[in-house]
C-alpha cells in the first residue's frame, strides 16, 4: 500500500534572537517575511523567497522565555541552490556568516559551506552544465 500524498512544506529554525535571525536570512538571502504568530509560548516568522511559490518556507522560532537553542550534530544544514555560488557566498559573508568550506567543484556541483550567525549550517549549491 502506498502512502498518503504529502510534500514539503516548510522546516524551522529555533533561534534565540527572532529578529536577528529573519534579518540575516533577509539580507544574506533575499528572504522575505510573509507571515507569523506571537504565542504567550513562543514567536515565529514565516519566511519565503519572493517568486518561489509552493516552495518549502522557512520557520524561525523563539521560546518564551527563551531557552537552549545551541545547535548539535543531530541534523544536517539548510540547502540552497544559487546560480552563482561565488557571489552568493561572498554576499553571506558580508552579512555575517562565517565560511565553513570555500565554493568546491565536486564534479558537476559546486559547493560551499557557511554558518549563520544564529549556528545554523548553509550549504549553496550551484549547479554546472
């Protein structure tokens, strides 16, 4: 029996600074904020990449109060696809991400490594032809 259809929605961050973090993705990626909540429990934005609709959305959360969001080994990092990783990469790090791996040509994909200034992991991708 095959599984009830389902697709990627959306994957969320918790961040200790819900400002900080929708600031950097803004700036460093081209986010955008399109929605949100404010719980007596917690905040969360709502972001997306202008044009990419139906694409998964991004989720930033913050506890209240705020509790322990140090990022440990258990995940992997957020992938993005950039038609130019150099420029991407180079922007990011303007805007405050540290360089984990400098654009790589791995055999078809370049690829590249950074961390947000919250400790999330960002892999860009680009795509060669």
């Amino acid at each position: 029996m095959a599984p009830p259809a389902a697709r990627l929605a959306f994957f969320k961050l918790n961040v200790a600074d819900l400002a900080e973090a929708r600031s950097f993705w803004e700036r460093a990626f081209g986010f955008a904020l399109v929605g949100g909540y404010d719980m007596p429990e917690f905040a969360e934005d709502i972001m997306s990449i202008p044009g990419e609709d139906g694409a998964p959305q991004l989720m930033l959360v913050q506890s209240k109060p705020a509790g322990d969001v140090s990022v440990g080994p258990g995940h992997g990092p957020i992938g993005l696809v950039c038609p130019d990783i150099a420029a991407s990469f180079a922007h990011a790090l303007d805007e405050g991400a540290s360089a984990l791996m400098q654009p790589t040509d791995v055999g078809g994909v370049i690829v590249a490594m950074l961390t947000s200034p919250q400790g999330h992991q960002i892999e860009l991708v680009q795509i060669l032809d």
